[in-house]
C-alpha cells in the first residue's frame, strides 16, 4: 500500500500559478500567483527553483553519475522540456536479495552475511 498524499499541487491548470489543495482542509484549492510576488522574491526563486530541479535530478547517485543525470535534465530544459528526467537508479530488492541467499551453499551464505553485515545493510532473517 503506498503512501496517502497529504496535498495535490497542480502546476499546469493557470500557467504561473500553482493551485494547492490539502488533503482534509477547509479552503479547498488554493491558488498562489508567481507573478504577483514582489520583483525581488521572484528574482531568487528562479535560481532556486532552477538549482532544486537540477539537483532533484542527482538524487541517490554520486559522482561521474550524478553528473551525467544534472546534465541531462540541463539539456532537456535548454530544449524546452520540462519533463526529462535522468534514469531511475536502480532499486534492490530486499526480497530478491533474501532469496538469492537462500539459494547459496552454507559456506557462501556465512560469507555473504559477514559482508553484508559490514555494509550495515539489514535484510531479515539473514542479518
């Protein structure tokens, strides 16, 4: 079961503004005008705004990799594209890693959990 969202943001319905509406409030939709901020608020929220979609982008990676992912959402934006986004790093499965456990030889099993267990990563009922 996922996560109950606890409010919607709509961007796209009035261009400029974003429409909040809160799970369980009283006032419903909310609509806030970018544009009606005063010239020195949006002066910093574009660099803002530009550097948080840009780091968004670096999100559990690190590195050469991070890099790449920034460079490709920067690329995206240069051609108008809001959407782009850097590929999802890939997940593990803590299923899949318990199962592939159980299929190793006993010898295997206490090397695997020795080193597991040096990572500090916690995969019940093996460590």
């Amino acid at each position: 079961m996922g996560k109950t969202k606890k409010l919607t943001k709509d961007l796209t319905t009035k261009p400029g503004c974003v429409i909040i509406t809160v799970e369980g409030g009283e006032k419903g939709p909310m609509t806030f005008d970018f544009n009606k901020l005063p010239a020195a608020i949006q002066e910093k929220f574009g660099p803002f705004g530009y550097g948080h979609k840009l780091g968004d982008s670096a999100a559990g990676r690190s590195g050469k990799d991070a890099e790449a992912a920034i460079m490709k959402v920067q690329e995206g934006l240069m051609k108008g594209d809001w959407t782009v986004r850097a590929p999802a790093v890939p997940k593990i499965s803590v299923a899949e890693v318990a199962t592939n456990f159980s299929k190793l030889a006993p010898a295997e099993q206490k090397i695997a959990e020795k080193l597991l267990k040096s990572l500090g990563i916690s995969v019940p009922g093996i460590s």
